[in-house]
C-alpha cells in the first residue's frame, strides 16, 4: 500500500510553523532563478507544492509554474496568497506517484521536504524524470530547513532536546515513523541512475526558540513524526519531556539555537 502523509491538520498553521525568517524568501528566490538560468520560458515543476512557499515567490516574478499536492487543505492556503495577483501558477490535488502531465513537460524540477513522506518514492521519482524535458535540472531539497551539522557546537543543545524526544517515545515502544526516503537514499539513487549531484547553499540563518516553544511544538503535533503516536502515550511521553527539559535547563525561557540553511542539491545529466 502506497502512503503519502497528507499535511491537512496543519494547513493553518504550515507557514507560520514552518515559514522563511523576513527576508530569505527572496534570498531563495533569487537564488534559485540565478542556478537555473531562468528565463520567460523557462516551466517550473513541483511535486508536494503545498502552500506555495518556494513556488508563490517564483510565480510572482511572472514565471510559469505548476505543482500538485495530496493536501486539498495546503492548497487552499496556496491559492489565497495569490488572490488578486496577475500570475501563472496551476495548483492540483494529485498523486505525486502518477502525475497527470506529458512527458518532457518541464525545464525545471522541484522537491522540498516531501520525499520523506511517500512510501512509493521511488515511483515519485521515476514519474519527475519523466515529465523533465531532456537536459531538465531537478533542484532537490529533503528537509524544509537542513540544520548546519547536527554535530556543530552551535545545534548541540537543540539536537540533545530532539533525540531525547526520540528516546523517549522508544522507551514506550513507539519510536517515531518512518514513511519515505532519507536524504541519502535519494541521493544514491539519483546517482545510479547516472545524475551528477552538486550541493548548493540558498540561505542560512539563525533561529533561537525556548524550551517552552518547543515543548509546545510538540505538545500541538506541530511535526508529522507525531500524528501517529497513540493518544495513550503521548500524554505520558510529552509529561516525561518537559520534566527532562525543566530539569536539563533549568527554565522553560532556556534558548536553544540552531543554525540552519536553506541547501539545494542540484540533479543535472539525469533527464
């Protein structure tokens, strides 16, 4: 059975949740259009579209673009922003394993942060190929924000706070679900099928949050990993959270930096 998490119980909230800081829409924007080349005929592709974060700043500048998403309610919010505004934007429900579009139809291919959440994701993939017209570039980005090395003195505090949620939902036998891809599973696969990869950097910044945010972040299944933990243990496991984190930092104002960046890998020679 194919899945595909669907993000309609958090459409509301999806860009304040999830959104760019003042300033790094255009940054990606800008970045993105300078990678490809882009001109007046360049078609731009992307599979789980959702509110139109990377698409609705592209859209704006006059280019043609089209996505689809699972999410009726994503997409709702998507076309909202862009009431009132001149553009060439065509958004559809749809599957991401059958895209309802011709072969070679695009120029440019976008995934961010959604192959981790289909199941047939290799199916998702094969159906970018083919709609990338020969010689299409696909721009694929697994997370919605990389943190900078999960490692880095900078993300320590904020990865300690994160893998002892991981921990503890272990502990009650329900560690968090994985749907999809990891990073490097797309990326090898990409590579077998004979892509050149190039890594590219779009944006990087800082986000300091409190314990207390995140601990509601948490607490409001802010994350898709939670939606499935059973209502029998999250009440348990969200009590044994804060009373590791209030015991760790000493206050829920504690701050919890993460460097974070926007990166790209750029897929060429693959359409």
């Amino acid at each position: 059975m194919t899945t595909t998490v669907s993000f309609d119980r958090v459409s509301d909230i999806y860009d304040a949740t999830r959104g760019f800081p003042p300033g790094i829409s255009e940054q990606v924007t800008d970045f993105i259009l300078n990678l490809v080349s882009a001109t007046a005929d360049t078609k731009f592709y992307e599979t789980g579209i959702g509110t139109g974060r990377i698409a609705v700043p592209i859209a704006k500048r006059g280019y043609s673009y089209t996505g689809i998403d699972v999410s009726e309610k994503m997409l709702a919010e998507l076309h909202q922003k862009l009431e009132g505004v001149s553009h060439k934007l065509t958004a559809i429900q749809g599957d991401a394993t059958a895209l309802p579009f011709d072969d070679n139809s695009f120029d440019v291919a976008l995934t961010v942060h959604v192959f981790h959440l289909i199941s047939a994701w290799k199916q998702a993939l094969a159906e970018i190929r083919r709609v990338l017209k020969p010689g299409g570039i696909l721009l694929y980005t697994h997370g919605q924000a990389t943190s900078v090395g999960a490692d880095s003195e900078a993300n320590a505090p904020r990865w300690e706070f994160t893998e002892r949620w991981r921990a503890i939902l272990d502990g009650y036998g329900h560690p968090l679900p994985r749907y999809g891809a990891t990073e490097e599973e797309v990326l090898a696969e990409l590579q077998q099928q004979g892509a050149t990869l190039e890594t590219e950097i779009a944006a990087q910044w800082r986000v300091e949050d409190t314990v207390g945010k995140l601990l509601e972040n948490q607490e409001n299944k802010i994350q898709s990993g939670a939606w499935s933990i059973p209502d029998d243990i999250f009440p348990r496991a969200i009590q044994d959270l804060r009373n590791w984190a209030l015991e760790r930092y000493g206050s829920l104002n504690y701050i919890l930096p993460q460097e974070r960046q926007f990166k790209i890998v750029v897929v060429r020679h693959w359409a």
